[in-house]
C-alpha cells in the first residue's frame, strides 16, 4: 500500500490495519482450536464419540461474538464511507471529464480555465519521467486546501484513481459525481483509470503536481493565458493531432461532426431505396 499524503488516505490505512489485526487474531484463533480439536478428538484419544449435541453458553458465544467483531468493523467503515464523500467548505473546485483516452480538467471557479491532459509517448519521455504515468498537462493543485473534484465522463465509464491520495471515483456519463482530497506535501502524484475503457485504457495516466498557495497563483495567471480559447466542456487541442499518442487518435470536432451525420445520411438513403 503507497504511503498517505493526505488524510483521506490515512483513514484507509488506518481501517486497513485495524481489519488486518482482526482477521490476523481470527485466523490464529480458528487455526488453534482446529489443532486442538484434531489432537484431543482423535480417534486413537477418544474412541467413544460424545453424545453431546448443544451448548447453549457457547453456541450464544459464537453468534454475538461475530457480530461483536463485525460493529468493530463497520463503525470506522461507514465512517470512512461518509469522510471520503465530499468536502462541505471547499477552497477549490475541479471537474474532471474522462475521455477516450485522455483527462479534460475544469477549474470553474478560477476562470473556467479548461485543458486536456494526454499521456507523453515513450519516443517523448524525458530522463527521470514515469512511462505509462507521465502526463503532458499535469493536474495543477495548492497543498493544504480541501479540494472538491467533480467527475463525469464525455463517452463511456472512466475510474479517476490516485492510490497515494486516496481519491477513486467512477467517471459516469450523464452524471456528476462528487469527492475531494487535500494534499499535505508539495510533489508529484500518480494515478490510473482504472475502470476498463478500451483499446488505450493503460494510457490514461493522472498526474498531479501539489505546489504552494503562492506557486498555485503563479500557475493560474500562466493557465489563464495558455488555455484562454478554453470553454468548459469543450477541451482545447493542446497536442498536434501527428504528436499525440500512438493508438490514441481522438477525432477532430469536424470528424465527430460527421460521424454524427452518417447515420441520419444512411436511413435517408434507405428510406429513397424503398421508395424507387
């Protein structure tokens, strides 16, 4: 398990560790009276089976004593389930779009700024940059602000992964889903979509760059500029259609446009077929 950079994180190793101690004694457990029983009722020890068939103290044992065990479980849980939600005072706001097979980050309350984030090809990796986790527009956040992130997708079902800050959400089109995070330390941060999405699916990487508030601002009047032609919903080429990614050829607005167009031009040229 990647270490916790931030707190959602390190509620998940916490609830990681205290379930692991309890399967860790119920295993022991289990295996001791197993031995027990295999040493004290064998056949050679015991060759006149006993007769006994209820125990009302024990059987009671071992019906509250799991459900003991499991409230134990569920209480840090569903705690964790509800922590993890959402963030009821966010200091920033980010929508994250899935696409085939690239990210489009939104930033609605600094301007709409709005870019895409393509995986960086391997003939294009620069020394010390991660194959397969580099990204060409990383996710620009400031350390120590609760994060709100809105995911939906613009195709089919995306997962916005990123192991190290405890953030996975399904990307669902048609629907907005909430989380948030807060990054303690400034750094680089990697993640995966990791719901199945087709033929370039292990080439969606998520790179986050936590920088300082000052950093931040810096970076926002610098986006500001870069990604002005921006609108929300429409992300901008940043990569030269020849640039981007082999097998990852995302079709202009004007192919899309006539991918739309050639249903409707088949079932008019079927419905004059019928009529002749």
């Amino acid at each position: 398990m990647q270490p916790a950079f931030s707190p959602v994180k390190q509620q998940i190793i916490d609830l990681h560790n205290l379930v692991l101690v309890i399967i860790t004694l119920i295993t022991i457990f289990v295996g001791a009276l197993l031995g027990w029983v295999m040493y004290r009722y064998n056949a050679k020890r015991n060759p006149v089976p006993g007769q006994a068939t209820h125990n009302t103290l024990l059987e009671v044992a071992w019906t509250v004593v799991p459900v003991l065990i499991l409230v134990v479980m569920a209480i840090p849980s569903f705690t964790l389930v509800y922590y993890e939600d959402r963030t009821h005072d966010p200091d920033l706001t980010i929508k994250v779009t899935g696409h085939q097979w690239y990210w489009e980050y939104t930033y609605p309350d600094q301007g709409n700024i709005d870019f895409s984030s393509y995986i960086v090809p391997d003939d294009q990796l620069k020394p010390g940059q991660l194959r397969l986790l580099t990204a060409d527009h990383p996710l620009v956040v400031p350390v120590n602000k609760n994060i709100r992130i809105l995911q939906t997708s613009g195709d089919v079902i995306h997962s916005f992964f990123i192991p190290s800050l405890g953030v996975q959400r399904y990307a669902i089109p048609g629907r907005t889903i909430e989380t948030w995070m807060r990054v303690e330390k400034p750094g680089v941060y990697y993640g995966e979509c990791n719901q199945i999405c087709g033929t370039n699916h292990s080439r969606m990487p998520i790179m986050v760059q936590a920088v300082s508030a000052q950093d931040f601002e810096t970076w926002l009047v610098q986006a500001k500029k870069e990604f002005a032609t921006a609108t929300p919903g429409s992300a901008p080429d940043t990569m030269a259609r020849d640039d981007r990614p082999t097998g990852s050829d995302h079709p202009s607005e004007n192919d899309r446009a006539a991918a739309n167009d050639r249903p409707a031009a088949a079932l008019l040229t079927a419905a004059n077929e019928v009529q002749h």
